[in-house]
C-alpha cells in the first residue's frame, strides 16, 4: 500500500468513470501474444517505476520487466492477480492480490498504488475495495499489505502509530499510514531496510570471520551459485521450511511454509527465467553432516550496481556459534568478486529481530527506511 487517499479529505470529483481491468499476462515461452497484450503489463510497470524514482531516487527496489513478467505468472504455489485502473485512456492507478495455494490458504495478500496526481479522489479506495472483494470471493478472511517509507519521511505531525509487536513505529500521518489505517487495517510489524556500502573492508571482513570462526568449531562453509547442489537440497528444504516457523512474523497469520526439493527447483527456475543471478552461503554441521544455516545474495544484470539480500536463517538449535555471522560475512566475499558493479546491498529486518540487526550492524549496515506489515481480517 503506497501512498493514496488520505482519510478526512473528500473525493475531489474524478471526471468519466473509474475501469478497473484485469492485466492479462502472456504464458512463458509464448511470446508477446495478441498487439497490445503487454500494454497494460507496461503500464504498471511505468507506474512502479515513477514511484520509486520519486519515492527513493533508485529503481533498485523495482522488479525488472523480466522479473516481473516471470512474477505474474505465478507459480504451483501462489496465484497472482494484477489489475489496472483507467479513467478513459489514462492510467491512474493498480492493485493486486496474491493467492497462496499449498499453505496459508486463508490469506492474501494486497497492494495498491495511485498515480500520484490522481491521488485524494477515492481511487484509492475504489482499487482496495476491488482487490478485496477478489480476495473475499476466494474464500481468504485474512488480508495482508506492506509499504516502506524513506528514513526520515513523515507527515507533517509528531504522532507516531506502534506496531503491535511492540517493536518499531510509523508516522501516523504519512498518507500510506493513514491509507491503511482508515482501511481497517493494523499494524502488525515494522521492518527495517538497511543499505551496506560496498565494498566492505577487507579487514573489517576477516576481523569477524576470525571472532566466528572461533565459536564454530563443529562447522563448516560451502556455497553455490544458482542451484543447490543435489546432495544438499532436500536440508535446504528443510531449513526453507524452519524459515517460515523461526523468522519473526508478530501477529500475521502466516503459517508453515511446505517446502521440498521440488519446491526449492521450481524457485531457483523461476529467478533464473528472471534473470536473476544469485549466491547461497551456507552452514554444514560437521557431527550429523546436516545444513544448518544458510544465507542468499541475489544480482540483476539491469540494476548491477545493488545487491538484494534475501533470506538468512540458522537454526534455532545451532545458534550461538556465529553462523550468522559467518554465512553473511562469507557470501559478501563471493558476491564482491563475482559481481564487483555492485555498490551496495539492501536488506529488510524485522524490528525485533536484534540479533540479526546486530550482525548487520557489525557488517556496516545503517539504517534506509521502515516498511510497515498490515493485516486485517475479514468477518
């Protein structure tokens, strides 16, 4: 949910009628399909596009054309709806629901965004009552929807809404906060982006790996690029399982992910369809043989100077031994000679998770912005 009507502030009145239509995305491997069947899909993209230029002055948070065609298509395991709001031949705006289909079957998930001189008319509105209406016909009774926000971006207040984590804030009246709020939504979880400059020092680099590697006896590294290697995939499931159970989630219904060696190919498939490349550095417990740990880097050849950092876990009864650390510190190295472009990697923590903040910290991360998770559910 980005930035859209502010409660309080009536409609201006938007001329013609308000069409909210369906983005048809072609199949893979069959081509652009019918004239213009892309131009909706163009569209919205064009219109992610201005809002994180205005919004963070970078596309590095944008899908690509590429990894958003492959997103769209969904997959066995989520179904996923884009629609596109026109007043007569103008795009004003989108929204979108996500269908989890092997778990969390009660849920959904929600975006909208406006364009931002259409802003303050209802369409915002209009777009969140269709895209949950979608959800409802579905079945799903439990709604959910992020935004970020730039460190430092407020409203024009001092007010500040809590999560009900009990770690980490919003500015109550920055408009996606009022947006959500108004829309009965809560505010569950407050997350922060951070940014590590790069490249990270070599000496600040071997500093922690040798403080880890003196907690870390029993273990040992290993990586790959791309796929998992077949002998460890199966583990890998396991911990893409442990996850969605040991991360932080406050009060969203997410539950269990059901993860196994089919599901780890069908998602490493898909972000190279994207063109995504990406990094795994992981843990192997040296007594059972077992992955413990493992944490993912991932590049984009159109965006080759930022780095996303996607998931770091250990698990629950292998921490204390600077995994973490050592997983995180390991795969920077990789990273830096295999895409040196790359200026800087991002990465999202949940508030409460201070120890994975610390790791970061030491790493050189600072603060970037905030991204709010909401959550209403539906009677």
């Amino acid at each position: 949910m980005d930035n859209q009507d502010a409660p309080g502030v009536p409609p201006w009145p938007v001329p013609g009628a308000l069409v909210i239509a369906a983005v048809v995305i072609p199949a893979a491997g069959s081509g652009p399909g019918p004239s213009g069947m892309l131009a909706d899909f163009r569209e919205c993209q064009a219109m992610r596009a201005a809002e994180d230029l205005a919004v963070w002055g970078t596309l590095e948070r944008c899908l690509t054309d590429k990894e958003a065609l492959e997103y769209w298509r969904g997959n066995p395991y989520e179904e996923r709806h884009l629609f596109l709001a026109r007043i007569g031949s103008e795009p004003v705006g989108l929204c979108s629901v996500t269908f989890p289909l092997r778990d969390n079957t009660a849920t959904a998930g929600i975006e909208v965004l406006v364009v931002p001189r259409w802003r303050r008319r209802g369409i915002g509105r209009a777009l969140l009552g269709h895209a949950e209406a979608v959800a409802h016909a579905r079945g799903r009774s439990s709604l959910g929807g992020f935004h970020e926000i730039p460190l430092g971006a407020s409203g024009h207040g001092t007010g500040v809404l809590a999560a009900k984590s009990g770690t980490g804030h919003l500015p109550l009246d920055h408009p996606a906060t009022a947006f959500a709020v108004s829309a009965g939504y809560r505010l569950e979880q407050v997350e922060r982006s951070s940014r590590l400059a790069l490249p990270v020092p070599g000496d600040r680099l071997a500093r922690l790996e040798a403080e880890g590697l003196a907690h870390a006896e029993c273990y040992t590294l290993t990586a790959w690029n791309d796929r998992c290697p077949e002998e460890l995939v199966a583990a890998y499931a396991r911990l893409k399982v442990r996850m969605s159970t040991d991360a932080p989630t406050a009060g969203m219904d997410w539950e269990r992910e059901d993860w196994d060696a089919a599901r780890v190919r069908e998602d490493e498939s898909a972000l190279i369809r994207s063109g995504v490349q990406s990094s795994v550095a992981a843990a192997v417990h040296g007594h059972t043989g077992e992955l413990v740990a493992y944490t993912v880097l991932t590049w984009r050849p159109e965006v080759p100077e930022s780095l996303i950092q996607q998931d770091t876990l250990v698990a629950a009864e292998h921490r204390g031994h600077r995994l973490g650390m050592l997983v995180k510190a390991a795969n920077l190295r990789r990273a830096q000679e295999k895409w040196p472009p790359a200026r800087s990697v991002l990465t999202w923590n949940a508030s409460e998770n201070q120890h994975m903040l610390a790791i970061n910290t030491a790493l050189g991360f600072k603060p970037a912005g905030y991204e709010g998770e909401w959550q209403k559910r539906l009677g």
